[in-house]
C-alpha cells in the first residue's frame, strides 16, 4: 500500500505544481494590472482614477485657470452703518500684539474699517490701536498697528456713528481715552495717534 501512494502522491503533486504555479503567477500579474502607481501619490490607484489624481497634482493645462478674479453678483452692496463694538467682540489679531477694550467698525460694502482699542499684547502699560481695512471686492486686508503711548489699555470713547457715513467715517477721527484719564485723538486719513502718544 505504501509503495503505491506514493508514485500517486508524486504523480498528483507532479500534477498540481503547474497548476498552483500559473494561478500564482497569474494573480501576481493581475495584482500589478489592477492598481496604478502616480508620483508624488502615496498609494497605489485603480488606471481610471490615475489621470484625476496626476491632474489634481500637477495640472496638465495650468493656463486653463483663469487668473482674473470672479467678478461679484450684481445687487445692492451691504452697508454696516459706523458703530462701537464691546470688548467682548471677537478679534482677529493676535492677543499677543493686542489686549483689546473695545472696538469701532464701519463697511460701505466695498470696503470695511475695524479699529481695535486696548493694550500692547506683551506691555499692558501702552495702549494700542489695531486698524484693520479690508477691500471686500478685490478680497484682500492690511493691518496698521498705532501705539497710543504710555497711560495702559486705551478705549474708543468718541466716533463717527450711524448710517450716512458709511465711506466718510473711514477717513475720519476717532477719540480714545487711556487708563489714566488722558484723551487723544486717532487720525484714520494717516493712521497715526495724538494726544497720550505725545504727538
């Protein structure tokens, strides 16, 4: 019995070998077609996304994006009439660079003026005012910081407000009053301070 299994095992095995060898390799053949490999793509992909993925990356056609900004719908433009804000307002600056009080912001809805009231982030003895302008139809903003001299945190005390001065008031003057009792004046036409500054 022994002597005749094993020719058949020999014979089976001898049988299977080049079976077991195709399916393997023919697996391993269809492993690599499967999938495709993108540069600068961690993964392996399926073929049919590999062109979304190399474009995403690296666009074929980089002059087909345009590089003039969409112009902005039609319609009536969203004024903010001049008003004070309370210190609790959210601040986008750093409080590093401001300890804010309060705040004074207007929009004649193509262009904003937010000034900022308060401290030097990192001396609570110099007031500080951060202005912040932002043109709303070209997307871009830019930041004046104006030191108020020594007296600590300066608040906003006087401004222009209400409806009507939506644009005027951007250029105009704003009033502030420091910790210590002295006033001064912030000119928004040259961005500079007088009066606790010593100007």
């Amino acid at each position: 019995m022994i002597g005749v299994r094993r020719p058949r095992s020999r014979w089976v095995v001898a049988l299977l070998a080049p079976v077991a060898i195709a399916l393997l390799a023919g697996a391993a053949a269809g492993g690599e077609g499967v999938l495709a490999h993108v540069p600068g793509f961690d993964d392996a992909i399926p073929p049919e996304k590999a062109a979304a993925v190399r474009h995403t990356l690296a666009p074929s056609d980089p002059g087909s994006e345009s590089p003039v900004r969409a112009v902005p719908p039609p319609g009536d433009v969203d004024r903010i009439p001049a008003h004070l804000l309370s210190g609790d307002a959210p601040v986008p600056v750093s409080p590093e660079l401001l300890e804010p009080t309060n705040a004074w912001l207007v929009s004649d809805g193509r262009t904003l003026v937010a000034v900022y009231a308060g401290a030097d982030g990192h001396d609570p003895r110099r007031g500080r005012l951060v202005i912040v302008r932002q043109d709303l139809e070209a997307g871009t903003q830019t930041l004046s910081v104006v030191d108020a001299g020594p007296g600590g945190a300066v608040a906003i005390t006087a401004a222009p407000m209400g409806e009507g001065v939506e644009t005027a008031a951007q250029h105009g003057r704003l009033t502030f009053r420091s910790m210590e009792g002295r006033a001064g004046v912030l000119d928004l036409a040259l961005d500079r301070a007088s009066g606790p500054a010593g100007e």
